[in-house]
C-alpha cells in the first residue's frame, strides 16, 4: 500500500507536469487573442512563454506581447514586469522593447524612468516614436517637474514641446519659467534684432469699453483712455507724415481678461514690434506674461507701478517706476540742501502709498530727519501743513520742506490756497500733475514755494510743444490734454529707438545712452532699466518751467 500510494502522487505530478506545458497552437492562440484587441484573454497565454529557461528567445517574444497586452488592458504594472527583464537582452525586438516599456513607465507614473529609457534607444525610428510618446504623456504635467528635468531632458524633442505646451497654456509665467521657455526656442541670451520687414508694427490695446458702457460712440471726448488713443493716433499720422513705414492696430481690452486673453491669439499681436497698453493691472499682468513668452516689447503707457518689470526681459514702464521717483526726489533734496526736516504727507492711493514708504526709508538713510509722516485727503491737507507750521501770519516751522504725494485735486486745492496766504518759503514737492490743475495760479504766489516732481513731465514752452498743440488744435479744434500729449510722445519714443536703420531691438537700443532728449517731454534714462529713470526736479521761473540745477 505504501508503494502504491508514492508511485501514484509521482505520475500524477508527471501528467500534471506535462499538461502545463504549452503548445505552439497556445502560442498562437494568445497571438490571436491579441490582434482581436482581447487583452485580457491573451494577458495569460502570454504569461506561459515568459520563462527563458524553458522558452529560450520566444520568452522575450512572450514577453514583448504580454507587455502589449497589458498595456491594452490598462495595466501598465503589469507591463512594466513583463517587459524590463527583455529591454536589456541583445535580440530583435530590444529597440521595441525599450519603447514599450518606455510607454508602459509613462503609464504607471513612472516619467523619470520612462525618459531615461528613451535616452538608450538608438533606432532612429523609434527614437521619433519614443519622443511622440514623450509629448503625449507629459503634456499636461506640472511645469515645476518638467522645468528640473529640463537640462537632463532637453534632447528629447518630445519633452521640449510637451513642456512649451503647458508653459504656452498658463497666463502668467515665473522668470524660472520664462526662461525655460526662451531655451526651448533656442533664443536665450540672444539677440532679438530681427527684423521682419521695414514695417514699425505697433499694436495698441486698451480698454475702450466695459460692463457699463458696451459701445465705443458713447466714449466722452475728456475720458483719459480716449485722450491717449488720441496722442497715439496723432504720433503715428506724423511719423506717416514724414515717410516712417509704421502701421497701429488697436485693440479693446474690454476690461474683460476672458476676452483679452482670447485677443492675444491674433496673430497680428504676435508679429507686432511693440505692444502699447494695456493699463489696468490684471489686464497689463496678462498682455505682460504674453509679451515675455513672445519676446515682443510691451509698454505700460501711464503707470508708475511697475517694480515687478525690472525683472523681466521685455516689460517696460513709459513713466518713472516709483523707485525711480523715491531716486530723484532724494537726490533732487540732497542736492538742493534746503535743511534737513522733511514732512511727508500722501494719499491712499496705491503709488502714493508705495512711494511714501520707500521715502520713509530713504530719506533716513540719506540723512534726512522725518519731522512728519501722514496719510492725508481733502478734508486734513490744511491741518497737516499748519501742524508743521505753516500758516498766515508770524509763525515758526517746524520743518525744512515738505514732500505732497498726490494727483488728486481735492488735495491739492486746499494746500494751494494755504500757500498762497503765507508770507513765507518753505519749498513744497508736488506731483508734476499739479501742474495741470485750473485753479493754481503759481505766478501769483509771493514765494515759489512750490517744486514739481518730474513724471515724464512736458516742456510746455518748447518749439516742438508749440508745433505740436498748434497742429493738434488745427485737426482737431481744440488743443490736447495731457495725457494727448504723452501718447503722443510715446510714440515719438517708440520710432526713436525702433526703426529700420537702428534695428528692432529695443533692450539694446535704450541701452546706447544715459539720456535720450525727449521731443515733448524733458527727456529719459532707460539704460539698464525698465522705466524711465530720468527724475528731475522742477521749478517755476518767471512762469516758465525749468529743471532745478
């Protein structure tokens, strides 16, 4: 009995053995299985072929097709450990092999591997096979990732373009990221000096309409927006007039970013030579972000705020940032040497604030002690000034100077007629904005007390002033305001330092001179900068304009 029972489990084990062991119609079953799309049917006749030590050099085929099948089934795990004991063995089907394992890693989440082993395939075919893998599966992965990879990376053609499809698809860009962009089109740190055509291409984009006034004929001839379109029109019929080959398209922004970033994609935005406005931060953030990715210069045509641009490549401020006014005016008081207590009194707006801190640290540094510091409105401007002093009759004051941060009328009324009642000097730093305003008769002050900060500031008694309102009020019949005048004059600045004989690179072109004369203006300093550093400081003298020596 004892025989019997160990001679039976051996034969079964024998006939079990033998049963087990696949045939080549097997083989061919999984085959079929697979080209009729049957992934799961063909997942474990494959898996019986897979032993090299049994199957030899069919297991690396078996292993091939049930990495196939696998993949078909959506079990990239599973395929992963069919195919990575095949990828390394020299036999027909290596190169395909490592691509399809390559996919099979992408799949399973595994980008580092996958890319790693598309660097080891040397077929050209399949190299171009392994790169559109590439694209498909990392182009939506973040851009942190793809961006640390990048150099390790950047010879798949794949990983490029997947990585300028997601940086191309947000609307901001960090410099990390504007950088990475500039490598991937070849251009970093080169030169943007190329020229299209003779054509000066100007786009101009800014916000025309909004929610509450949908149609462009009901603009009033005195809104700002109008009156800088105007200047800007006006500069290009003159540069016309004197045979420059320059062409403006216009653009509404309707202050609506949905639609603006929809506007972007026109392809005459993307072949502009420079880009004007457009003014609104949300919207110039976005026309920014385009900008720097297109390497096209964009120019905020009215704002101070703009610290953020001297990082960038291609953004640039047409006035003084407000670091570049904090500059001149500490610069401007040093020089003048006035005495050494300043009060500082500045509005709630979001430059005046900005601005009023940067003097608050400034003017320490240099030297200066800050008697007074407020924020102040139409209804404390008088109290502020006669709290330092400042008041009719024999007084004394508590201060040296003071510095007026605002373009606010309201404010600037009540400090006006303050001034005008006393009998005394004490010099007053004002926006050049002042300058504007209807009821200051400054000649008519018995101390000029007051100075002008300069923010791209008009020569108003220039030749080129005069020809200017001379000719506007022609066309026109009435004479331009001031922000006619600076779009004007933007556009006198745009053909000075981009044209067919000095070329189209902007950066390169500001940076020639420390000073450029303007033609309206008092002039700028753009070298090594993204605003307008040129920030004097100016006086009334004999009811004509001049800069302080």
């Amino acid at each position: 009995m004892k025989k019997f029972l160990l001679v039976i489990p051996v034969f079964f084990i024998l006939s079990l053995a033998f049963a087990q062991i696949p045939t080549p119609d097997a083989y061919r079953k999984a085959q079929s299985e697979l080209a009729a799309k049957n992934y799961w049917e063909a997942i474990p006749l494959f898996k019986q072929f897979t032993d090299p030590k049994e199957y030899g050099n069919l297991a690396n085929y078996a292993a091939f097709h049930l990495g196939e099948a696998a993949l078909g089934a959506n079990q990239p795990a599973q395929a992963v450990a069919a195919l990575e004991p095949v990828v390394s063995g020299n036999w027909a089907k290596s190169e395909e092999a490592k691509y399809l394992l390559s996919v099979a890693y992408f799949k399973n989440q595994q980008n580092i591997e996958a890319l790693q082993l598309i660097k080891k395939i040397k077929d050209d075919q399949i190299v171009k096979m392994a790169e559109n893998a590439t694209f498909e599966n990392l182009k939506q992965v973040s851009a942190s990732f793809m961006i640390a990879h990048l150099s390790e990376f950047k010879e798949n053609k794949g990983y490029g373009e997947a990585l300028k499809r997601v940086l191309e698809s947000q609307s901001i860009l960090s410099a990390t990221e504007r950088n990475a962009y500039y490598e991937l089109q070849g251009k970093a740190n080169e030169s943007t000096n190329v020229v299209k055509d003779q054509v000066l291409d100007i786009v101009v984009i800014l916000p025309f309409t909004n929610s509450s006034r949908t149609n462009l004929s009901s603009i009033p001839q005195n809104d700002f927006v109008f009156e800088l379109y105007q200047g800007l029109e006006y500069g290009v019929e003159q540069l016309k007039l004197k045979g420059t080959q320059v062409n403006m398209l216009t653009f509404d922004s309707k202050r609506d970013v949905a639609h603006l970033q929809n506007l972007l994609a026109d392809p005459a935005i993307a072949s502009a030579d420079i880009i004007i406005g457009p003014i609104y931060q949300e919207e110039a953030d976005l026309v920014s972000s385009f900008a720097e990715t297109s390497r096209i210069p964009f120019v905020h045509p009215l704002s101070n705020l703009g610290e953020r641009f001297e990082e960038l490549n291609f953004s640039y401020l047409f006035r003084p940032s407000v670091s570049s006014i904090a500059d001149g005016i500490v610069e401007g008081l040093r020089k003048q040497n006035w005495g050494k207590r300043v009060a500082v009194g500045y509005s709630g707006s979001s430059r005046d604030e900005m601005l009023a801190k940067m003097l608050q640290n400034q003017l320490g540094r240099a030297g200066f002690q800050l008697v007074k510091f407020e924020q102040i409105n139409s209804r404390n401007t008088s109290d502020f000034l006669q709290s330092l002093g400042i008041r009719g009759g024999q007084s004394t004051m508590s201060v040296d100077q003071v510095i007026l941060l605002s373009d606010d009328p309201s404010i600037a009324q009540p400090a006006f007629s303050l001034m005008e009642s006393i009998t005394a000097s004490i010099p007053t730093l004002v926006m050049d904005s002042w300058l504007g305003f209807n009821f200051a008769n400054y000649e008519m002050l018995e101390f000029p007390n007051f100075y002008f900060i300069g923010n791209n500031t008009l020569n108003f008694y220039s030749e080129p002033m005069q020809q200017f309102r001379n000719k506007f009020y022609n066309k026109y019949l009435n004479f331009p305001s001031m922000n006619t005048a600076i779009g004007a004059e933007l556009i006198n600045w745009v053909s000075s330092n981009l044209s067919d004989s000095k070329g189209f690179d902007l950066r390169r072109n500001l940076d020639q001179n420390a000073f450029q004369a303007g033609r309206l203006t008092w002039g700028y300093n753009f070298q090594g900068s993204h605003n307008n550093q040129y920030v004097p400081l100016f006086k009334l003298e004999a009811g004509e304009l001049k800069p302080l020596d």
